[in-house]
C-alpha cells in the first residue's frame, strides 16, 4: 500500500520506499546472556503488526534495538529500505519511525493541545537550535493543522485545554498516542499502549489505531499483552519466547497453533 506523506510545511510529498521496517537476524546480547537470538521480522506500511510472547521474552529488548536505543550485538535493521542499525533515536525519528513507551512521559503542567503539538513541533525542530526556539509560519499552520487532526481523531476536543496531569490514565493514553500521531511518523512502534485501559478504553484505542492505519497507510509494530485487543486489531502475530521467534501468522493461526498455546496463550486462546 502506498501512502502520501506531509514535507515540513505540511505540503504532501510524494513516498519513498513503502517496505516499512524489516529486521534481520537480530540478536542481543548483555554479557553472556543473550536477550534476543536472531529474530527476524517484517512490519510493512499499511499493517498492523504485533510482536507478543510472554514477559522477559524479549519483547520491549527488540523494541529498544528498533527505536535506536539499544545496539544489536548482530544483525541489521531497515526502514524504507535504509540501513539504520547504527542510527541515533533522533536520526531514525526524521526517517519516519515513531514510538510510544509503557511508562508515559508526558508533560503534566501542560495542557493537552499543548502535549499533542509538541509531537509535531520536536520532529520539525529536530536538533536546530534556532528552530527550538522560533518556528517560521509554514511550521506553525503545519503544527496547528497536525494537532486539530489529532485532538479530533482522538476525541480530545473536549479536553485540550485540560492539564494532562488531571486526566485519568485512559485519556492520558489517548494524549500519548496523539502526540506521536501529530509527529507524522510512516512507522509507529506501540509498546504497551493498553496497560491501565478498562475495556472500553482499550476497544476505543484499538479502533483509533486501525483507522490511523486504514487512513494514513502507515504501519505499526505493537507489543500488548492484552490478547483481545491484539487478536481484534492485528493483521499479523510474530511470538517471542525466551528471545526465540517461535511462530509466525494470522491471529487465527497462532491462536490455533499448539506450540503458542504451550508458551503464551494457555486458556487466553481459547
């Protein structure tokens, strides 16, 4: 699926390459314990990927080699047909690649609107000093733009000028995925995104998640224990178990498959 993508000015541009993020061979080592063991995986635009296994599997390790934080101890990592295994977070943040964190990191003394816009004006920013500080009109209509896109998408409307330390854990969720929504990112990794959600906030972030994906041709690369939510939005299972892929496929084929009943899903499955 091709997709079109905003320039700094918010202007469409024409994409480059749509393979989105392929991962090859990565393992990871600290000292003589290997987290990660030559896991190979593809998260292409246009798909909901989920990458599940039981905890200390390995998932969040492969997450942090995705994102830049984390250095392989061998293989190689893609995005857009770029080689970026070396890259800093920052470097692979300007090629399109997005993340979110289990552990939220939003600025409580700031209002909604303002946590959302500060998705798009960090990635126009980059590491330009100057433009940390003044940001020219192009910029400001494309931050404007970006976050009354996202504050409607997410249903904040309502809430944006709330500090984001009043909310409760599921609107400051939704204020989280927005601001990395209002970045502009081709490829999103979500790393726990439901942790703390009741059900209906979590059927409702599911839903925003496959529209972003349905209208954006975007991809995304999702790690959730939650079994309903992964089973209701993902196109495609990658299972990790002791940092090992042990099996690939639909959700009705893992969720059919006796290996991955055996080491995750147990009765979940059922």
């Amino acid at each position: 699926m091709r997709r079109r993508e905003h320039s700094e000015d918010g202007e469409h541009v024409e994409p480059g390459d749509t393979t989105g993020l392929r991962v090859e061979g990565l393992t990871i080592r600290f000292g003589g314990n290997t987290a990660v063991n030559a896991a190979t995986f593809d998260a292409p635009l246009g798909r909901i990927t989920g990458l599940i296994g039981p905890n200390g599997a390995g998932k969040t390790t492969t997450f942090n080699a995705c994102s830049g934080l984390l250095r392989p101890s061998d293989g190689s990592i893609h995005l857009f047909g770029k080689d970026i295994t070396g890259h800093l977070p920052s470097a692979r943040a300007q090629l399109g690649l997005g993340r979110t964190f289990q552990r939220m990191d939003l600025f409580d003394s700031l209002t909604v609107e303002e946590n959302i816009a500060l998705g798009r004006e960090a990635r126009l920013a980059r590491s330009h000093p100057v433009k940390q500080l003044l940001c020219p009109p192009a910029e400001r209509k494309a931050v404007r733009k970006a976050t009354e896109e996202v504050l409607a998408l997410c249903r904040l409307g309502d809430l944006r000028a709330e500090m984001v330390g009043s909310l409760s854990t599921g609107q400051r969720r939704l204020v989280d995925l927005g601001r990395v929504l209002a970045g502009g990112f081709s490829l999103l990794l979500l790393d726990e995104p439901s942790s703390g959600l009741d059900t209906a906030e979590t059927e409702r972030f599911g839903q925003i998640v496959t529209q972003v994906v349905a209208e954006r041709g975007c991809g995304v690369l999702l790690v959730e224990h939650d079994m309903a939510l992964v089973m209701s939005i993902c196109d495609y299972l990658y299972v990790l178990d002791f940092g090992e892929m042990i099996y690939q496929g639909t959700p009705d084929e893992v969720r059919a498959s006796e290996q991955v009943r055996a080491a995750y899903l147990g009765s979940e499955a059922a």
